[in-house]
C-alpha cells in the first residue's frame, strides 16, 4: 500500500497528539488506583 505524503503526515501527526493523551490517560489511572489504596 503506498502512502501519499499528505497521508504520512496526517498519520505522524494523529500519533503525536495521541500518545501523550494515551500516556496521560494511563499515568492518570494508575494515580486515581494507587489513591484509593491509600485511603483503605
């Protein structure tokens, strides 16, 4: 499957602006997890 330029841009660009929400997304989960151990 060949990609345009235009193409890979598009798909380099949606991974950085995905990444660090997923990562942002995850580190959250895992503070709200680890808070709520604490409080027991």
């Amino acid at each position: 499957m060949e990609l345009t330029p235009i193409q890979t841009f598009v798909i380099a660009l949606l991974f950085r602006i995905s990444v660090p929400i997923l990562l942002f997304v995850v580190v959250l989960y895992f503070y709200k997890k680890k808070g709520n151990n604490k409080k027991k």
